[in-house]
C-alpha cells in the first residue's frame, strides 16, 4: 500500500501548552522527535501529519476526512481532555473506516493504530476502539509521592530519558509496520516467530519492557499485544488463542503478588504459566520461568507462588526456571530462540564417549567442593566422574551444565549445603533433559542425603532417583544399588552396540 503520510497525530489541544515558557509543548515535541526518529531508523524521511491550529471548536471538515483515508498509521494521545474530545472521536471513527476498506485494522500481528498514554485515564474511558489495545504508557508511577509523572524534561534528566526510550519502542513499531504495508511478508507454515511475554507486576515492568524490546529488534512479534479481557471465560480464550501461536513463553515473577481476574481463583501469573504447560503439550514449545535473584517478599501469597514454582514437578520438554540476572536471561532467551530458529542436527543415537567407562555426573552446591572428595574418588574407580563448575560468564556455565545433562549415563546428586528447592531443581532439570536435545536413554539418578541433617531432608523421598543416605560420611556400601544399575546400563548398552 502507498500512502501520502506515515502516520496522523490525534490530540487534545489543551495537551500542547507548555508548561513552561523556557520548555517546548508535548505534542509538538513527541512529533518532531518520533518523526525523525522513524526517518533514521528506515533510513528515509518519515512524514507525520497533525493539525497545530486544531481547537476544540474547530470545524471537522471534509479535508480532514480526506487526509485521514491517506495516512498509514494513527497515533491517538490519550488524556482526560482527549477521551471527552468530539473531533478526537471523529477521527479515529473516520480512520479506522478507511482502515476497514484498505485491509484491515492490523497488518499480521502489527496494529496500525499506535496509543500513546501522556496521562493516566481508566481503561473503560478509552474509545471502545482503543480499549484493546496496550499502548505506550508515556507516565511513570512516583512511589514517593503516590502520583504519576508524565515523561517530560521538566520533571527532571530521569523523565526525559525514560521519554527517549519509550519513543524509541514507538518508532521500532512504527518502522515494523511501515515496512509491512510496503512490502507484506509471506506468512510461514513454518515454526511461528511470535513469543509470549506474560504480563507481569508493575515491579518488574521497566524488566520486561527491555525484553520485549530485544524480542522485537529480533524480528519477534510480541503478544500479548491486546489488553486482556478482565472477565475469566475470555481471559482463557485469548490466552490459549495468543499461546498457540508461539513458540516460547517468558514469565517474570516479580514481589507482588498480581491480579485476580474476575471470577477466577487464582492470579494472572499463575494462570498464565498454567495455560503454557498446557500449551507445551503440543510440542515445538519452550517456557521460560525468570525469578529475580535475592528477591524480597512481603507478601505470603506472592511467597508460596514462588515456592509453588520451584516445587513443580511438571516438566515439560523445554521448560526452565532461571533465578539469575537479566542479562543472563537475555542470553538463554536468544539462545532458545535460535535453537527454534536453526534447529540443531544431533544424531540419532549417542556418539561413543571417548573413554569406554560410563560418565557419571556428579551435582553439588559450590559450599560443598571441600567435602565430596571421597564421593569422586570412590566413583572414579569404574567412572568417568564429571563436577560442575561455578567460575566464568553464567551463560557458558549453563551451557556447561546442559551438555552434561545431555551426555551423562549416570547423576549423583550431592544434597549437603543446598536447600530443598536447589534439589527440587536439579531433578526437574534431570527429567526435562530431552529438552536439551538428550539423545540418550534418561541418566540412572541418585541423591546422596548428606549433612547436615534436618528434619526435612530426613523426610524426603523420590519415586524418580535412589534414596542414599550418608548422614555420617562417606560410606561405600549405600552406594552400591547405584553402581549396579550403572554398570548394568552400560553393560546393556555394550551388547546392543556388538549386536549392531
């Protein structure tokens, strides 16, 4: 499609005036920054079209109707005044006709109207046509006033660079569309290129606008990119519906507990993670689960989702709960993605290890290094022995872990200094090891019960790894049920290859 301008500015004029003599009106300001943010970016000029002599009373005549039909895009500013604006409302009823006629409101998952929010205003006082949509919130929450501030230089060097970002986000999406309505993309039967990230608390909203953002400039689209029904029936429909057509859910789980949706039981982080369960039982489906390191909690609630989280034995191929930084978030998500991307050719059966001796992994915390000595030597007798390492960029240290997962004949998990949750995810990560493109049979597991002891490590038990206790040190004979199964494995695993 051609059009005369790029995109149309709809606005309020009471939202033009400057707050100061010595500071450049809002408008006229997001205008002249986004249209030349959008001409470097496509590496043309970019035209933005708006009317700096509209008034309230002004006339809405057939010429503006006209220019409405030839823009690409509209960029509605919301704002008390402009939700009670009579020609606001008649140029986005006059667009979205024109949009009608020329294909639709959206272009693939890119919607052609673009809200930017300059102040708070309730959701159910948005035009019925823009309730859908997320928009871009140009206001932050000040929790040392209890008030939200307008990003605006005149609030101070942090507003104006949280303005700088946020119309960086607006213009890459500008640019996402524009590009798709000169030059539509086929759309692929292939892997979908869309990626689920799941609302989140406003705690971790600056963290998720970052990811989103690296998604993006990768080429992602993000959903999802609609506001969520409030009521349950539709919440579940438009989840799965958003759901099925990813291959990746991220969830960030942040120190507040988040809403619950009318008549539903539990909050919208919970549901979100179980409908992604639900949707990686389709396949070709990774889910992501992100706690921030050393976060605090004050609410209970928000406590036992989080232990709920780390206790799920529910393992789906591809799932992962990461409590790491979020560049090393950033990392996995990237490298997940590629793998979807540039799937790797593994083969069919194990490659021969270098050394005929099965490879027995041997897992435990760091504060444990100066004690499973005996452990090592003992198992070094008839196996390869490998330990983890803790040195070094967390990524390589992940990578690390995951070949091991996927080569090992064998895992002894070394529960001493560690809590039950660092137990509870290193099983999680045993059974899930298919997802790391494991082409072995599942590794012969063990846990080695060590001290101190504790009441709750007394009480545990398994179903899916031998029990051993070793309460007083280091004793052979305990072990033994998991070197014959070993060895027995690999003696197996010896004739089907001579019989080969």
């Amino acid at each position: 499609m051609k059009f005369e301008s790029d995109a149309f500015i709809s606005y309020a004029h009471l939202d033009n005036i400057a707050l100061s003599e010595q500071h450049k009106a809002w408008i006229s300001n997001l205008r002249r920054a986004l249209e030349i943010r959008v001409g470097q970016l496509r590496g043309r000029q970019c035209h933005i079209w708006w009317d700096p002599k509209l008034q309230g009373n002004d006339i809405f005549n057939d010429t503006l109707i006209a220019q409405l039909h030839c823009v690409a895009s509209l960029v509605p500013v919301i704002s008390p005044r402009y939700v009670q604006s009579e020609s606001g409302r008649k140029e986005l009823i006059e667009f979205c006709k024109a949009a009608k006629e020329q294909g639709g409101m959206s272009v693939q998952d890119k919607a052609r109207i673009f809200k930017v929010m300059k102040t708070p205003v309730p959701l159910e006082l948005h035009p019925p046509e823009l309730q859908p949509l997320l928009g871009y919130e140009f206001f932050k929450f000040d929790p040392n006033t209890g008030r939200f501030r307008e990003l605006d230089v005149i609030f101070g060097p942090e507003a104006e660079r949280d303005f700088w970002l946020k119309l960086d986000d607006l213009a890459h999406d500008m640019c996402g569309l524009l590009e798709l309505l000169e030059k539509p993309e086929p759309q692929s039967e292939g892997v979908s290129s869309a990626v689920y990230l799941a609302d989140t608390t406003s705690d971790l909203r600056e963290e998720r606008e970052a990811i989103k953002r690296d998604l993006q400039q990768h080429g992602y689209s993000v959903l999802p990119a609609r506001s969520l029904p409030l009521a349950c029936d539709e919440l579940l429909v438009a989840m799965r519906e958003d759901l099925a057509r990813c291959r990746m859910s991220i969830h960030m789980i942040g120190r507040t507990y988040s809403l619950i949706p009318e008549r539903c039981v539990a909050s919208l982080q919970e549901i979100q993670n179980e409908l992604a369960i639900e949707r990686a039982k389709n396949g070709a489906f990774t889910r992501l689960v992100w706690i921030p390191p050393g976060l605090q909690l004050d609410d209970e609630r928000q406590q036992k989702v989080i232990e709920h989280l780390r206790m799920d034995q529910r393992v789906e191929k591809g799932a992962d709960l990461l409590e790491t930084t979020l560049e090393d978030l950033r990392t996995v998500i990237a490298t997940r993605l590629e793998r979807h991307r540039k799937p790797a050719e593994r083969p069919a059966t194990a490659p021969l290890p270098l050394s005929s001796s099965p490879n027995v992994y041997l897992m435990y915390d760091s504060r444990d290094t100066a004690v499973v000595t005996p452990w090592v030597d003992f198992l070094f007798r008839d196996f390869e022995v490998i330990q983890p390492i803790f040195t070094g960029e967390e990524a390589e240290i992940r990578e690390y872990h995951e070949e091991n997962l996927r080569s090992c004949d064998g895992a002894l998990i070394f529960y001493g200094a560690a809590n039950e949750f660092w137990l509870r995810r290193k099983l999680a990560e045993l059974q899930k090891s298919a997802g790391y493109g494991r082409a072995k049979t599942r590794p012969i597991a063990a846990i080695c019960l060590a001290a101190p002891r504790t009441p709750e490590k007394a009480r545990f038990r398994t179903h899916t790894a031998i029990v051993i206790p070793q309460w007083d040190g280091f004793s052979p004979e305990p072990l033994q049920p998991f070197v014959s199964a070993l060895k027995a494995k690999s003696e197996d695993r010896d004739g089907t290859r001579s019989a080969g």
